[in-house]
C-alpha cells in the first residue's frame, strides 16, 4: 500500500523561526514516553540549519535590547516557561550543542548572554564549549541543580525562584575555575596539584592583575583547596610545564603538594591552637572549650581530645588512656603548649571558634561540589559570607 506517512505525527509542534520572523523549520517533541526520539526537527536542507538556529529568538531579539541581556536555555518548553513568566528575553538552543553561529546571533541580540543550561555534562559542556567563543561577548553563567531546569523552578517557586537564580549568575571564568575544582581529587596532593594547576591557568589568562574577579578567585581556589591564597598566587606565574620538565631527581613539589601533605596538619594546628588557648585561659576558657560543635573538628583526634580536656580541664594529663597513644600524644602536646602560652582575651577565642566553623562550612563546600549539588552549594556560600562577616567583626574588637 502507498501513500505518506507523517514525520511529526502525534507530536506537539514548534515553529522555528529566524531573527526577522520567517519560519525556516519546525521541531516536535514527543507526547509519550513510548516515542522516539523525543525531539525531531525538520531535516537539514539549503534553508534550514539547525545549529544555527534559535527558538524564540524573533520574539526575544527587541526584550533583549531593552534589557541589554539575552537568556540562553535548552528545550521548547523552557522558552515558553520563561516567556509566560515574563522574562521574554529567552531562547533556545533545542538541544544542540552551542555553535558560533548561534553565539553570533546572540551577540547581536545583546551583549550580555546569560547560559541557563542543565547540570548534567552535556549541558555543562555546551557552556564550556561557548566560553571559547566571541570574545566580545559576556557570558554568564546560572548554576542550576543536575535534573532541575528553568521551567521546574518556575512550576514550583513561581518568577520569583529563576529571577533569583539570574541575578546570582556568575561569569562565565568563575564557573570555568569551579568546574576544575569540582572535577578535580581533591583528596590526593597529585589531584590537588592537577586542580591548582589547571584552575591558576585559567585565572592567568582570562584576568589581569590587581584586578577583582582575580582576588575572588585566587580567594574561592583557596578556600576550595583549603591552602593559603599565596599558594594560588604564586601558582599564577608558574610555567605549566615547570614540574614536568624538572628532572625527577631536583624536581620541588608543586604549592599545594606540599601545603596538602600536611593539609591535615594545617587544620589539626588551629584545632589544637584553639584548645591550647582555652586550657591557658582560666575559667574563661572552661567556658569556651564545649561551645564547638564535634563537625568542627576535622579528625575523631582532635573531637576525643577536646572531649577529655572537657572533663579533664584542671589536669589534662589525668586519666589518659595507656592503650590510645595517639590520644595520649595530642593531649600532651596541647597541655604543654598551654603551659607556655598566655590567656587569651575572650574575642580571641571567639575568633578561633568561628575560624572552625568557616573551615567545616569549606569541607562541607568541597563536598557538595564533588558531588554536583550546586544548590548546597549555594547554600553553603551564603553561610560562609555571614560566617566572613562575623570575623571581621570579631577582628575589629581585637584591632
């Protein structure tokens, strides 16, 4: 039997339109799990082309003018999400990778493009992809959750929820270097070298000096490898190939093999700083020893240390365990440092807790990057700044 069967039959159709209006193509989204594939455009020809197209970009090219943005999404449905909402300056990429084509058409559309793409990989590829296009172009990027996209938060939060989400966006360099990060082992110096070394590349070669978005991210690469920013600085002017062409005998560790071979001392020295402190601090200091949370402390040393000296707080060195040495080591060596310090006024010790809490609130960071959640993360950067600004508080009493 002859006759034509429908490519879009039973789906919902999409005209896709260029920058003037006219309609060069269409797209179909399936209406059921059961069809295949679940998007299907009209098919290559001398006046459709995919990748450079845009949906929605003749309704949103005069919103973006207006705005001097332009809101960049994956699918159909978000586009119509975002319109309804009132954000009309949006368009789709449907799907596709992020060519130059469309990139240029967003160009001139408006100077500042704004990526809201999803989080799994190939969305986060896409916006990778665009960051080695036009240089002339602002790219931005929103940070959404893996298997959230803009029409979700609206469905749920209302306007109110991706409004949000765009005024938090971030450069299009800041989410290149936290990507590196989160990407990179952080729980080994040679993964940790490997993200300082990538991370300081791209910071080298898309800031300048003395500029603000490099303080930013010297200060975020170092929170996230938990080593002092002069680590990263000092990363920034370093060949890339200065370790690897070293000869294996005179080679220097990178910064942060050293500064990570004894990451867990860096942390386990403010803790015991902290309780030598108190234990010189009188009653005062009594007071203060129990105030910290155990998540504080990074290792169970430092938790049981406390917990003893707690109890044990007129003599340290009274019932320590014979058969937990290591226990036993640090309570000394804490009591001893003690005994050679002085009291500590009261916004010292303050101070010394809300550095603990500003360094459980960065593993917490590195955690939640690790594993993709950016809404934790959000979260997280939002305590970290009231923490920041409790210490510079904290600091002018001390001044």
């Amino acid at each position: 039997m002859g006759g034509l069967y429908d490519r879009f039959r039973g789906r919902i159709m999409f005209p896709l339109a260029d920058f003037r209006g006219q309609v060069l193509g269409f797209g179909a989204r399936a209406m059921s799990e059961s069809q295949q594939p679940k998007y299907l455009n009209t098919s290559e020809n001398d006046v459709y082309h995919k990748g450079r197209q845009l949906f929605g970009i003749h309704l949103a090219r005069a919103e973006a003018a207006k705005s001097g943005r332009i809101v960049v999404v994956e699918g159909y449905t978000d586009v119509l999400a975002l319109h309804q909402a009132g954000i009309r300056e949006s368009v789709a990429i449907m799907g596709t990778a992020l060519t130059q084509e469309q990139l240029s058409l967003l160009g001139r559309a408006a100077n500042r493009v704004i990526l809201a793409l999803d989080a799994d990989r190939s969305g986060q590829e896409a916006m990778l992809r665009a960051a080695r296009g036009k240089e002339d172009t602002q790219l931005h990027v929103v940070e959404l959750s893996e298997g959230r996209d803009p029409a979700d938060l609206i469905a749920e939060g209302g306007p109110e929820a991706f409004l949000e989400r765009l005024d938090e966006a971030v450069p299009m360099i800041q989410f290149q270097v936290r990507r590196v990060l989160a990407d990179a082992d952080l729980d080994t110096p040679a993964g940790r070298d490997q993200g300082l070394e990538k991370a300081a590349r791209l910071i080298a070669e898309h800031t300048t000096e003395g500029s603000a978005m490099r303080d930013e991210l010297v200060r975020e690469g170092a929170d996230r490898l938990d080593v002092p920013q002069e680590y990263v600085r000092s990363a920034l002017g370093r060949p890339r190939s200065a370790r690897s062409a070293a000869p294996p005998d005179q080679a220097a560790p990178g910064p942060v093999l050293h500064a990570r071979a004894s990451a867990g001392e860096v942390a386990l020295r403010a803790e015991r700083e902290f309780l030598s402190r108190c234990l010189a601090s009188g009653d005062l200091g009594r007071g203060y020893i129990s105030v910290p949370q155990d998540e504080q402390f990074s290792t169970d040393a430092t938790r049981r240390a406390r917990k003893h000296l707690a109890v044990h707080f007129d003599d340290p060195l009274a019932g320590l365990p014979e058969d937990e040495p290591t226990l036993a080591a640090l309570v000394t060596d804490v009591a001893l440092a003690a005994q050679e310090g002085s009291p500590s006024p009261e916004a010292v010790l303050q101070m010394s807790i809300l550095q603990l809490e500003k360094r459980r609130i960065e593993r917490e960071i590195r955690r939640a990057a690790q594993e993709g959640d950016h809404a934790r993360q959000s979260e997280l950067a939002k305590a970290e700044q009231q923490v920041r600004g409790e210490l510079d508080s904290v600091m002018g009493q001390t001044a």
